[in-house]
C-alpha cells in the first residue's frame, strides 16, 4: 500500500492569481492529495439554478496541472442562506425546541424531504460535471456528520419522520401496530399508551425522563436518517463517477452508526485533534492534561484508527490532521516540534492510506481564523510545514506496507453507547470511556489492537474483549461465547433486550458460563472498592451468582470477575490497575507475550514493522531500545 499526504484547500477563499503558486507549493512540499469544496456552495450556486461552476473548473484544472489529485466535497453542510429562505422549516430543533439557525453550518434536520431534494440537485450538478475529470480522483460527502450535536432534531419533520419510522417497525406499510408498540415499550407503565401513531411525539420535553424504549427507538430512527441521507448522495455519485467515495468523521461522535454509514463508502476518513480532543473530549485529571498538553492522549487518535480501519472495512484515511493550535478547545496550545511528525507515522502505522492537513494557510476571517495551517496568513511557512516536509522526504523511502491482523480485538457498538446514554445509572458512567479504558490497558502492554463492529466474526483472535453490550442478540452471543479466543464480556453484557426490557433469564445468561448478575449498584467516585491483590472497582458494580470460577474478588471476598475455560465475565468498572490485571490474565490464558511500556511509550505492529512512539519531551528506554524525546522508531 502506497502511503500519502495532502491538504484542505479552499480556492473561493484566494485570490486566483494565487493558486498556481499555491500548487506549486502543495507538490513541492511533497503532497499528493487536495480536499476542496466541501463549504462552497454558496459560490457555486449563489442563487436558485445559477450555477457557477467556471471557478471550480480552473481551481481543479490548477492544481491537477501541478501533479496533485483532487478529492472534491459535496457541499451540503452549509446550505447558504437562499435554501434556509426557500425552506425555513428545514432546521434542526434542539430538545428544548430552539432552531438551529443559520449563521455557522450544519443547519438542517436530516429528515427534512424539501432539503434532501435541494442536496440531490446540487450532488447530481456536481457528479455530472465532474465524475469523469481525470483530477478528480475521490470524493467526500457533506463534512463531519454529528459534529456540534446535529444528529438529534426534535423538528416536524423528524416527528413526521419517526412516526413513519415506528409504523414500519411495528407492523409493517402504514398502518402498523400499535398494539406491538405499546407491548415493545411496556407503555401500560404510567398509562402511556396510544391509540394511533399520530399520537407519539418526539421523546423531549416531558415532565421527567422519557420511556427509555421510545428514547432508544428515536436514536436508531435518527442514525438510519444520517445512513438515509449519505445513501441519497453515493447513489448520485456511483452514477457518474468510478473513484472512491469517503466522509470524513470525527472523534469521540457515537450518535448515529458509523458502520451503517460506511458500508455504503468505499473509504473511511476522520479528522484529527489530538491536542484539541484532550482538553475536549478525553476524560483524564488536570495532571496528566498537562503532562500531554502539547502532545495530546497517547491512546485516543490510536483508538479512531483502529475504529476508523474498521468502519472502511480495511480502507481509511485521515482527511484533517492538526498542524499547529486550534480554535476550538478550552486551551489550544502549539503542539511540541515533532509532533505533526509523530502523528502522521502514528496514522500509517495503523494502516492510513493518507493524512491530510488542516489546512494550507490560515484564514484571516470568519470563525477559523485562529486554527493553523502548514502556512501562516501572509503565506509564509508555519512550523507544521516543515515536518510535512519531512514526513514526504520519508515515505519516499519507506517500503510500501499492508496491515496484518492484530492478535486482539475489541468490539465496539454505536447502538451499546445510545443505551448507555440512556440509562447510565451512575454520573459518568459512558460506555465509549469503558471501551477506551480497555483499549488504554491492552495498549500499556505493548498490543496492537483492531476493532471488531458488532455481530463480527471473532475468529483468529488470540483474545476477544466486549465490555459493555447492553444488548446482544442471540447470534452475536453464541460467537463470542463459542469462539477459540480468550473472551471477556462485561459489564452489563446483555443486561437489555431489543426494546430496553430487562430479559428473563437474568443477565448475562452466556452459554457455558454459569453466572447471573443479582443486583447493580453504582458508586460514588471517592467510595471505590479495592480489589484482593492490587486495584479498585469504581462507579460501577455487579452482584454475581453461580458457580463459575472467580478470577478476581473485592478485599471483601465479592466476586467481580469469573471464569470457565476461555470465557470469563467482568461485573465492575475497574480502574487503571483493576484492568491491567483482567487484560494480563487474558493475555496470559492466551499465551499472548505482552510487554509493560513506560508511560506515554506504544507500540504498533503492522505486519511487516514494529513502530514505536515516545510521546514524551524525555528520553525513555524499552525492550533494548532508546526512545528519543518525541520520536517514531521503525524496526
């Protein structure tokens, strides 16, 4: 696999007379690829069927002429104000019933039809124009679904959405059943029951929490909004156009089915902000935020690679790289010199295809007019350039590589984290920070780690981990529990059925594991309970029952985890050193060497190199090796 760099570039916002330079620049810096057009629809269509195309021909044409490929964005986050005028009820509602108004982007509910017809013209303008331009060698859809919390709309035409939605679920065609619906809910709850499906609204603004099974029914209706509305624009493009189609993600967004959303593309793409994401989305304390404050969360962008391998089905790209400070953050501090270098080896070890940066140059107006690019305002380099340079310089002359398969897996599940969301229990209790302290342990002991979606087959793994699964049906159970992988399923494995009832059986009911969760408890952060040989269970914790063989207790001789052959179950949130521990006796049952990495030191194998990272400003050594200060080592 070839590996490659490029760049975000708008030319509506240049003067024409600087984009041949700007290109000359582009491919000298050793960049191959140029994402353009993905906000420009107001320049491309600045009135109703006044289409403006003639400075996207040039703009494509000047930069294929300097040796660059183009990957050209549909334009449809940022409906100008002309479509918002022609369709004021196309907006996005928040819970409390607020518009979403213009003024910014992603202004518009994904289930507005009169906004889906508007994106088809502007998708089929462009797919007709420009699927065959030998420049135009990918495509992007829209711009980061579910960024600023988009993927919720309580508007009319969600409502008129979901109810259509529930009549197709429940009973099929129009009519339904509601009778299905009310027994699917356990409506007779607080006499909550309906007649008809015109009377079901959208679960917001009730005196208290809503039914949770309502709750859950409207995210997946909303995530099958999000897959609906990409469909609409692959199938125009797949019309005229034979290069590979992509959407760029985001960090840390679960509310809607990314997978669902990428087995309709060819190529998942994510956005990575590594120093931006910690002060933002990582949970850690004020202590290790400052230890990584200019180097960002050693596992987070290493865990979206891995998630991201996984949604493109082996293809991914970065499609935005940090090159310098943010605009976004609580803090937005300049990375350390190295880093825009460690993170762009960090990607192709992990299996990119590409990294591009966000962005060329820095604009000097509008909201991002504090977010850095490879070159400053007045053109002149920034410092990320010269590392970007660098990185080209080395691909150059690093072997083409593939990505073999990890010994590890982990299974993830956007609809376990809607759940979770839902009924957490506990504050704090958030089931992408359960996955990703896992993932954090198995990476602090050297493993390379690949991510698994839901109902995946786990077979070739040495071990299998699957925390969390409220629900899991009957088939994706069987695989897990039946596999030859060392598997650890828990906590709250199960513990749902497909509308949010508590099944009978009790949880986790797993096959070959005589072990039934009694009752649940959740904690306070300063009451952790310790564990008999070192750590602590947190914020979380199972009652368990039944003979299967305890593998780690509480002090107070209360079984928190248990086992039999290859299969165990963890009933407790654990901290650092609790998971440590259930990691290290999977990995040992498993026959798995692992290795403990000095804090801020990973690991990653890519089937044919080992790649060893040092996100720290100090000299650190392992397995032999010396780590300088910020670095990447292949061996």
């Amino acid at each position: 696999m070839k590996r490659t760099l490029g760049c975000c570039y708008y030319p509506e916002h240049w003067p024409e007379s600087q984009w041949p330079e700007d290109a000359r620049r582009m491919a000298e810096a050793g960049l191959t690829w140029v994402r353009i057009g993905e906000f420009a629809w107001s320049r491309l269509e600045p009135a109703p069927g006044d289409y403006r195309f003639d400075w996207l021909d040039r703009a494509i044409e000047t930069l294929g002429a300097a040796g660059l490929r183009v990957v050209l964005g549909t334009p449809t986050a940022t409906p100008p104000r002309w479509v918002v005028d022609r369709h004021p009820d196309m907006l996005a509602l928040d819970e409390q019933g607020r518009p979403r108004g213009f003024g910014s982007r992603r202004h518009y509910c994904f289930s507005h039809t009169g906004y889906h017809q508007e994106c088809a013209r502007i998708v089929t303008q462009l797919a007709q124009r420009y699927g065959g331009n030998p420049h135009v060698a990918a495509w992007q859809t829209d711009n980061e679904y579910g960024c600023h919390d988009t993927i919720l709309s309580y508007s009319d035409a969600a409502r008129r959405g979901f109810r259509t939605w529930l009549r197709a679920r429940y009973g099929g065609g129009n009519a339904g059943d509601i009778g299905a619906l009310n027994a699917a809910w356990g409506n007779v709850f607080w006499s909550m029951e309906y007649d008809d499906f015109d009377q079901i609204d959208l679960p917001n603004l009730t005196v208290t929490e809503p039914n949770p099974a309502h709750v859950l029914d409207f995210r997946r209706f909303a995530s099958e909004q999000v897959v609906r509305f990409n469909r609409l624009q692959v199938d125009i493009l797949r019309a005229h156009t034979t290069a590979p189609i992509a959407h760029n993600y985001m960090g840390k967004i679960t509310d809607f089915d990314h997978f669902a959303v990428g087995d309709d593309l060819e190529i998942a793409s994510w956005d990575s902000y590594p120093l931006g994401f910690l002060e933002d989305r990582v949970q850690a304390d004020p202590a290790y935020k400052r230890a990584f404050a200019q180097q960002g969360d050693p596992d987070f962008q290493a865990f979206h690679h891995d998630l991201y391998r996984a949604v493109g089905r082996g293809r991914w790209w970065i499609m935005e790289q940090q090159p310098g400070p943010v605009n976004w953050a609580p803090y937005n501090p300049a990375p350390l010199p190295g880093m825009v270098r460690l993170w762009s080896w960090e990607a192709f070890a992990h299996g990119a295809e590409a990294v591009c940066y966000f962005r060329w140059r820095q604009a000097p107006f509008a909201q991002e007019q504090m977010h850095a690019g490879l070159l400053r305002p007045d053109s002149q380099d920034a410092p990320a350039i010269v590392e970007a340079r660098q990185v080209a310089q080395e691909l150059a002359k690093a072997p083409e590589v593939g990505t073999a398969q990890a010994p590890v897996a982990l299974v993830f599940d956007y609809q376990a984290d809607w759940m979770w969301a839902i009924q957490p229990q506990g504050r704090g209790l958030e089931y992408f920070e359960l996955v990703f302290q896992t993932y954090r342990a198995l990476r602090r002991l050297g493993l390379s780690v690949d991510i698994l979606r839901p109902g995946a087959s786990p077979e070739g793994y040495s071990a299998v981990f699957a925390p969390g699964l409220m629900h899991l049906p009957e088939a994706s159970k069987a695989a897990l529990c039946s596999g030859k992988a060392v598997t650890v399923l828990g906590p709250r494995t199960a513990a749902r059925g497909d509308s949010f009832a508590i099944p009978v059986p009790l949880p986790p009911a797993l096959p070959g594991l005589n072990v039934t969760v009694s009752r649940v408890e959740t904690l306070r952060p300063d009451m952790p309970r310790a564990l008999a040989g070192g750590g602590h269970a947190q914020l979380y914790i199972e009652e368990l029952e039944g003979s299967a063989e305890p593998v780690l207790n509480t002090q107070a001789g209360d079984s928190i985890m248990v086992a039999k052959d290859n299969l165990a179950y963890l009933g407790a949130w654990l901290d650092a050193q609790g998971m440590d521990r259930v990691v290290q006796w999977a990995c040992d049952k498993a026959g798995l060497q692992t290795l403990a990495l000095p804090e801020g030191v990973r690991r990653r194998f890519d089937g044919t190199h080992t790649y060893w990272f040092n996100h720290t400003p100090e000299r650190a050594e392992v397995a032999g090796l010396v780590l300088e200060p910020i670095s990447v080592l292949r061996t």
